[in-house]
C-alpha cells in the first residue's frame, strides 16, 4: 500500500507505507529553535465571567489554576497524544484573558524548544486543558459555558518555516 496523503498531495508523515500509523523518525533532523502559538476560547455568561474576574469562584483562582495546568499539560504532550516526541520545552507561557465582548475567556499558549521537532501539539494541548480546567473550576454556576475556536495561531521553525493563521 502505498504512503497516504492529504488533500494537497502531501505524504501524511504518521502513516508508514503499509498504512500503519508511526512515530516519525527525527533522528536526522537539525536541532532548531522552533516556536508555537494557539488559542482558544471559553464562552460564558456575564455573571460567570464577573465571579471569575472577581476571584469568588468556589474552586478559587480560576484563572491561576487554568494557567497552571495548561502549563503543566504542555510539559506532558506526549503522554496524551500517542505519536507525539517527549520534548525538553523551554518555554511554556499561558495568557488567559477575560473579554466582556465575548463573554468569557481567551486563552493564548505559547510553547518553544531548541530541538529536532515541532511544538504545535504542545501548545495546542495546553490551550485545551486551560479551556477546560476554566469549565471545570466555573461549572457549578454555568454548566452550558462553551470551548471553542482552538486553533494553532502561529509556528517558526523548522523544514517548512513560518506559519501564521490566515496567511
């Protein structure tokens, strides 16, 4: 069987030539600083976003707690997603901001590594479990609060260069 592809014709790199799923051997690939940004937001009520805001939820810091974990998430990428590289990270930087427009929270990750491989899964994981370590800590005010529009924003680095979302 031949190597899958995607839509553009590109060779689907987790897939062996017998259609198997892989880990991708980087071993030959340079060590370059590579860089990932993703976002996401939690969609909530105005009273839920204010108990936040206010730092009277419940469960305590919302927004420190999410923070935390979303860190702590990006650190354990490869436990969670089965093809992923452990990877030595030497960043992890999580902004949670509150926005009344929306309202709710917009999450933002921003993971970087000197290394052989990317860092889109680990931004992107941390940007989940941020989101919902949000609805876990508010849930008992607003269990109908949304997790949506998680996306990778931006990625530098490595064989196929910069990404920006829109570009």
């Amino acid at each position: 069987m031949a190597k899958k592809s995607d839509e553009a014709g590109r060779a689907l790199t987790h897939i062996d030539s017998k259609g198997e799923a892989r880990m991708v051997d980087v071993s030959a690939k340079p060590a370059t600083e590579r860089v990932a940004v993703a976002e996401g937001r939690v969609v909530m009520s105005k009273a839920t976003l204010e108990l936040i805001v206010s730092g009277n939820a419940k469960k305590g810091d919302v927004l420190g707690t999410a923070r935390i974990a979303g860190i702590m998430a990006a650190k354990r990428t490869s436990e969670l997603i089965p093809l992923c590289h452990p990877l030595a990270l030497s960043k992890v930087e999580l902004d949670i901001a509150p926005d009344d427009k929306l309202p709710g929270c917009i999450v933002r990750a921003t993971v970087k590594v000197t290394g052989p491989t990317g860092v889109e899964m680990e931004a992107l994981t941390a940007v989940s479990v941020a989101c919902l370590t949000v609805y876990d800590m508010v849930k008992a005010v607003q269990r109908d609060i949304r997790i949506e529009g998680i996306r990778l924003v931006e990625k530098t680095g490595g064989k196929s260069g910069h990404f920006r979302a829109g570009d």
